[in-house]
C-alpha cells in the first residue's frame, strides 16, 4: 500500500512483512525492537543513549568529546594515547610498565620494592639514603667527599695521590713499610707533624742497594 499523504494510527500496528521508508522517520514515544537492527548509515542521536547490555563496536571508535566512565575499564588489548594522559587518582599497575621515551615527575617517587635501573642514573639534587647503601662494584666521584662520621674499611684502602689528615692518628695495630738505601742505614726516621698515638708497631725495613 502507498499512502500519498499522511496516516494516523491511533492503535497498535502490526506489519507481517518488511516495511521500507524512503524519507525520514520521526518517532514521538518509546521505539522498541524485539530483534536486531541494522542501520546502513549514519545513526545520528541528538539526545543521551542509554545501553542496558554490551557494546560491541567492530571497527574503529572516534570520540570528540570526553569519554566518562563510572565504572571499571577492562582492556584486552593495547591502549594507544597520542596526546597527553592526566589521572587525578592513584594508578595501580599490576604489571609491568615500559616507558620508551623519559619519565619526569615533578612530585615524590615513592618505591615500595626494588629499583633496577639497567642504564645511568643523573640525579641533579641531593641523593639522601635513609638505610645501608651496598655497591657491588666500584664507587667513583669526581668532587670532594665529606664524610660526617665513621668510616669502616673491611678490605686494604688504596690510594693514587697524597693523604692530607687534619686531626690525629690513632692506631691500635699498625704495619709501616719504609723502604731506604744503603745510605741511609743508621739515620732516623724524620718525624712527622702533629701528634701520633700507636699501640703496636711493626716497620718493615726494605733494603735495597
């Protein structure tokens, strides 16, 4: 049937077969479809669109606007952002995280486990450590070393150039090589400035000719 002009239907309508509409379709109440939909082209809704069940979109999904969630976002695969990501809460990650470009934070870094750094590290500030600090390899510093308490050396110390000492030495087991020639068989030692306190010496005289 062909209507010209237009139908008003003041009870229910019911169509055993299809029914094809060629130009626009205004709906003033609730639509309701038992079965599946297929929309051909653009589905264009001015208002807000309310699911009761999943979203499943098979292509690409563009937003231009801001995508509020008030639930949980589940991902089963790779989460891209060209742009900027802000989070106004805490970000647990269960996993791993890998960073390929520089990490800046401009606030504490709190780290509850280990931290493995496979490359350099540059700290620009103040390094403060609150526990024991152990190197498994050599230990360089180019500036000057200020050490404010005791310093405990298990193995032998090592040193390329002069040792410059303010205050007194105080030995409870020392071992001095001197090493002199023949010329000098039977001269004292020189003493040295400032006040030296031992309790066992042993000098390991060298001779050589």
């Amino acid at each position: 049937a062909t209507f010209a002009s237009t139908v008003t239907v003041s009870g229910d309508s019911t169509f055993k077969k299809s029914v094809s509409v060629s130009g626009n379709m205004n709906i003033g109440g609730t639509a309701t479809v038992a079965g599946n939909a297929s929309i051909g082209g653009t589905l264009s809704v001015g208002g807000a669109t309310y699911l009761a069940s999943t979203l499943t979109v098979a292509g690409n999904t563009t937003l231009t606007g801001t995508l509020n969630v008030g639930g949980a976002v589940n991902l089963a695969s790779t989460l891209t952002v060209t742009s900027n990501v802000s989070i106004g809460g805490t970000s647990n990650i269960t996993g791993k995280a890998e960073f390929e470009d520089d990490v800046s934070v401009s606030g504490d870094l709190n780290i509850g486990g280990t931290a493995t750094v496979a490359g350099n590290t540059s700290i620009g500030g103040t390094l403060s450590v609150g526990g024991a600090t152990h190197l498994a390899s050599t230990l360089t510093v180019a500036g000057n070393t200020t050490l404010t308490g005791t310093l405990g050396v298990g193995g032998a110390a090592n040193f390329a150039s002069t040792v410059t000492i303010a205050g007194a030495i105080e030995a409870l087991d020392a071992n001095v090589f001197y090493e002199f020639t023949t010329e000098e068989l039977g001269t004292a030692l020189s003493e040295e400035t400032g006040t030296v306190m031992a309790y066992q010496i042993t000098i390991c005289l060298l001779y050589t000719s």
